[in-house]
C-alpha cells in the first residue's frame, strides 16, 4: 500500500509552492505514495491557481487519463499518485466581513459584539472585497477561514475539503499520517491561515465523523514559515481609496518580524506544530510580474492578471514538505508528546551559488541531481525535434514496438506537462516556464544548480544544438561526472543515437525487467527511460 502524505497549499504562494512539489513528484522524490493536494485560497480566479490546475492536469493524465487506474510507483518519473482537491469560502453573494458578519443586524440585537468588531477591525477592513483574499489583514483572515472551514465541514453538500477531509480521518483512524502546510507569513490568506489550520481541520473532521476522529491528537503537523522575498508596484491613492485596503510590498519585512514573534512566543502553536522550517532571501529584489510590467498599469490584487512566476524559493518550500514526509517519525513523536516545535532552517554557501545540498541536505543531494536532471534530459527528448515518446507511441522506432498501445492523451499530456516544467516552444521562439523562472530567480548564469549553457538558448533552434549529454551539470559538484557522449562522425555526432541504444540494451537486460511489470503502457515507457538515463549519465 502507498503511504499517504496530506499537503495543503494555502494563497497564492501555497499555490506556487504546490506546483514546485508536482515537480519535485515528475522527478520521482516521492516513491509509492499518494499525495493528497488539497489548493486553499479565498480567490478562486487567481492565475496562480489556474496555473497550478494546469500543471496537475498535466501530470494525472501523464499517468493516465483514467483516475481509478493510476497507481503510485518507486524508481520512476511521476512515480507519485496525486489527488487533488480545491477550496474557497464562497464570497459571491456576501463578499466584505459586514456583509458576512451580518454586521447590520447583529448591530441592532447585539450591541456588544458589533461593538468588538469596531474596535478590532477598521472601517476600511470591515468593507473591502474579500474576493481576491485578506490582504495582509491577517486578524481578520485567521477567523473568516477558520469559520469557512467549519462551515464546509457543516454543510449537507459534498464539496472537495470534506473529501479531503475524509480521506484525512480515515488515515488518522488507521495510522498517524503527516500533514504539511505550504503557504506565506507575510501576506493574507497564508499568513492567516497556517495558524488556525490544525485546529481547524480537526474540528471540521470531528464535525463530520461525528466526534470519532481526533486528527489533531493522532496526525503530526509541519508547516513553512516562508517570510517576505518579492515586491510589486505599488498602489496610487486613488486605488486605496477604491480598494479600501491593499496589501503592500513594502510592509512584507515588518509584517514577517512580527509573524515570527508570533510563531516563537505562542503556546497554541508550539502544541499543533512539530515541524516548522523557515524560509527567506536577503531581498525584496524580486518582481514575480516583470515579464508583465509593460502591460500592467495598475496594482494586482488578484484575479486572473495574478499570476506571479516561480522563485526557487518555492523549490525549498516544496523541499521542505519533502524533509518533513521522509522524516523518521521518532524525532515527530517525540516532539508531539513534548508540546515541541523545531525550528528548521539552512544556510547557502557565500558565493550566492545554489546546489543540490542547500535544497536536500547532502545525504539527499545525489538523488536530487541525479532525478532532477534526468526529468530535464527526458523533457529535451520529448520537446526535440523528434518526440520520442510520440515517435515510440507511433511504432516509427522500428526497433522499439511494445508501446504502439499507449494512450494518445499520455503523449499530449506528456507534452503539456514538459512546456510547463521547462520551456515551450511557439515557432522558434522559448516561452519560459517553471525551470528557467527559478533559474532568473537565482540571478542567471551559472547560480542555479545546473549548467549556465542548458539556460542560454534563446530560440528552439539553438536548445535542439545544446550539448545536454555532457553540459547538463555544473564542472564542479554533485554532477560534474555523470555524462555521456555523442556517437556518430564529424559534424553528424548524435545525442539521440546513444540513448536509443542504451534504451534498447535496457529493455532486453534480464535483470532490469521492472518496467515490465507495470500495467500502463506508458508507465512502462517512462520507466524504461528512467532507467535507460540513470545508465547513459552514469548514475547507476
């Protein structure tokens, strides 16, 4: 049986760090488990959640089309099986606190309570459009979201975080299972959120199974306490008189020292949290809308314009909820009996140059090059003039005829999920995605974990010339060693001719007959080239 692992990825950050772990799943990082997704943000409509949407999308139906047929697997890529679910307090009809609150009302039958929320929240707060989140208004936002949970939980309609929940309690009847939190402290939703969730979840748990389940005494809980690392244009009046409250970059400092006071002195948390690892940069330096900058001419507060590109940062959230599933439960248990909290955090080398250990820790970091580069060499494969996949699908590789049976929509998704994990190309030109954004993220060049050549194609044409059998991995590192070489004469030497064969003598090998033993053609296919990469990069 796989082993379940519930992550919850809250706001738009929460999204972003989501989509980093999906990729960390494509690497194979997380071997026979399945993954329970639930996405939490109050803005539906926001681009980072349409994006993420995009990306698991692309990964399920790589897997398969058929949901009851995907399975979780060890030694391959997209080896975990992902279930995913989605949330929002509906701010539709009743879209400010007041009108929530039933501010108007309970004004005029109970003075007194109406009368807290005056002195608590402003006019300004009490007003504004819940729709596109809290707005770093995180008092605010720690009791709506609690509330919207409970009520989910209390509604006589089935709706994703029941079933979340459901798959939740059944794993906490039966085990221990460990639930990660992805999310901010120093905007809205996240930073409203990672405070209340434990408690949240498990009363809403209790609610449905009727006072049965304790997951708050049974789970263990870790969480990012992820600070400030971007900035945005700034509001002009007249939008914060329109708005009434917009978060604004330059209070993200301020408001992460205070979230971590928070985190270091109260009780609550020290009782629900056994992990919490803490994330940052030294700057604010960093624009998530630069590539949108010429288009954008008024402050984004969420929507569909919303959608920030990726920092590497993500990746160490993502790694983090990594850290936290393949930890030796003593060290949780301990802390749970013991009302502990441990504070994780690590250190990057001085020269500003990012490596496999800074994200893993080094006894994880040969695996991580290892499976990481793999997934990039496999996505050339299959965004390269050639296609592999679709050329083995289509039995044009007269050698290689076992897979003629895989389904289409693996292919296109196959495809789909490679545009978005590295770069996609619209005629010769490369629209960035996820892996070149980390990479300008870093600072460019050679600060990113790989080679600073596999990022200097700027057309389609160029990328198919780049020597990724031997320029993959840095000259120094974890990596410099594991390459192959071309095969073929003079101006004509192949990087695909090598692979091939090697996929060839693989797949007749005796003792390597794993992929054989998979029920999805094209699983077996990937497989296959997983196992035929780890041979060819000398990893094996």
């Amino acid at each position: 049986m796989p082993t379940p692992f519930f992550v919850l990825g809250i706001g738009g950050t929460g999204m972003r760090c989501i989509e980093s772990l999906i990729h960390l799943c494509a690497m194979g990082m997380f071997d026979d488990t399945e993954i329970h997704l639930l996405a939490l943000d109050t803005d539906k409509n926001n681009g980072n959640f349409s994006r993420l949407k995009e990306v698991k999308e692309a990964y399920c139906n790589a897997k398969g089309s058929k949901e009851a047929d995907r399975v979780a697997l060890s030694n391959t890529f997209f080896s975990a099986n992902l279930k995913y679910y989605e949330f929002s307090p509906n701010y539709e009809q009743k879209s400010t606190f007041r009108a929530v609150f039933g501010y108007d009302d309970t004004h005029y039958h109970n003075r007194e309570e109406a009368d807290l929320a005056d002195l608590v929240f402003s006019n300004n707060v009490q007003n504004f459009n819940l729709r596109h989140g809290y707005r770093a208004q995180t008092h605010l936002g720690s009791m709506m979201m609690y509330h919207s949970i409970i009520e989910a939980a209390q509604s006589p309609r089935d709706n994703d975080l029941k079933r979340f929940l459901g798959r939740l309690t059944t794993a906490a009847q039966n085990g221990q299972p460990r639930v990660f939190i992805l999310g901010s402290v120093f905007g809205g939703t996240g930073a409203s959120s990672i405070p209340i969730i434990p408690q949240a979840i498990s009363r809403a748990a209790g609610i449905m199974s009727n006072g049965v389940a304790n997951v708050l005494s049974n789970a263990y809980f870790g969480s990012t306490l992820l600070t400030a690392y971007f900035t945005f244009k700034a509001p002009t009046g007249s939008e914060l008189s329109n708005q009434k409250v917009i978060a604004t970059s330059d209070k993200f400092a301020l408001n992460s020292q205070v979230a971590m006071m928070f985190y270091n002195d109260d009780k609550t948390v020290a009782s629900t949290y056994q992990k919490f690892y803490m994330l940052g940069t030294s700057g604010l330096d960093w624009d998530p809308m630069q590539k949108q900058s010429d288009r954008i001419t008024e402050t984004i507060t969420g929507g569909e314009q919303q959608k920030n590109d990726s920092h590497y940062i993500e990746l160490l959230a993502a790694c983090a909820a990594l850290s936290f599933y393949r930890m030796d439960e003593s060290q949780l248990k301990d802390n749970k009996t013991q009302n502990q909290t441990d504070y994780m955090y690590r250190a990057i080398s001085d020269t500003g140059k990012l490596d496999f250990q800074d994200f893993v820790g080094k006894d994880m970091a040969k695996e991580f090059a290892q499976r990481f580069g793999m997934l990039i060499a496999f996505s050339l494969f299959c965004n390269g003039e050639d296609n592999f996949v679709e050329s083995v699908r289509s039995g044009d590789q007269k050698e290689i005829q076992e897979f003629t049976e895989m389904d289409v929509t693996q292919v296109t998704s196959l495809r789909d999920y490679f545009n978005l994990f590295s770069v996609k190309a619209v005629g010769d030109t490369l629209q960035e995605g996820w892996l070149r954004q980390l990479h300008r993220s870093a600072g460019g060049g050679d600060s990113f974990l790989f080679h600073a050549a596999l990022f200097s194609p700027t057309s389609f044409r160029e990328l198919m010339k780049f020597n990724w059998n031997d320029e993959l991995y840095r000259n120094e590192g974890v990596g410099k060693d594991n390459k192959y070489s071309k095969t073929g004469i003079l101006l004509n030497k192949s990087k695909f001719d090598p692979f091939k064969k090697t996929l060839i003598s693989v797949r007749d090998d005796s003792q390597k007959q794993a992929w054989n033993q998979i029920s999805n053609k094209g699983e077996q296919l990937y497989k296959l080239i997983f196992d035929t990469l780890a041979k060819l990069y000398k990893f094996n």
